[in-house]
C-alpha cells in the first residue's frame, strides 16, 4: 500500500485515475491525520498523511443540543 505525505494529490498514484474515493480517516494522534483512499479504477488503496489542523472536535452535547432542545417538555 502506498503512503502519500499530503492529501492534494489529484489522482491514484498508480494508475493516474480520479476515481478515488476517502474510505477511512484515523486521527494517529493529535498531530496527525492518516487517510486511506480506494482507487475505483484499478482497486489501489493508499494512505495519506497530514498534519492535524488543530481544530477541537465538538463534544456529542454541542452536537445534539440543537437538535434536542426543541423535544424538552417542562
């Protein structure tokens, strides 16, 4: 399996497709993203690397509060 060290390739770097799709994305640590990519053409899969952007992930309770307020009865 191949391992590219950033996300802006534009196509397999076997068979110069773009039909490459993102199947799994791991966050290795909090430095680092580790992406692996499916080339539809030739069934290549590849891994990419790249630097975590730093962002905090919201927490499931900023993530459903919008959702959920509406349903609290008082």
């Amino acid at each position: 399996m191949a391992s590219i060290l950033n996300k802006d390739f534009k196509t397999c770097p076997r068979c110069g497709s773009w039909l490459v799709s993102l199947e799994w994305d791991e966050h290795v640590d909090s430095g680092e993203v580790q992406d692996l990519w499916h080339c539809w053409q030739c069934q290549n899969e590849f891994v990419t690397v790249e630097a975590a952007s730093g962002e905090k992930e919201p927490s499931v309770a900023e993530i459903t509060k919008p959702f959920f307020t509406s349903l609290v009865m008082e």
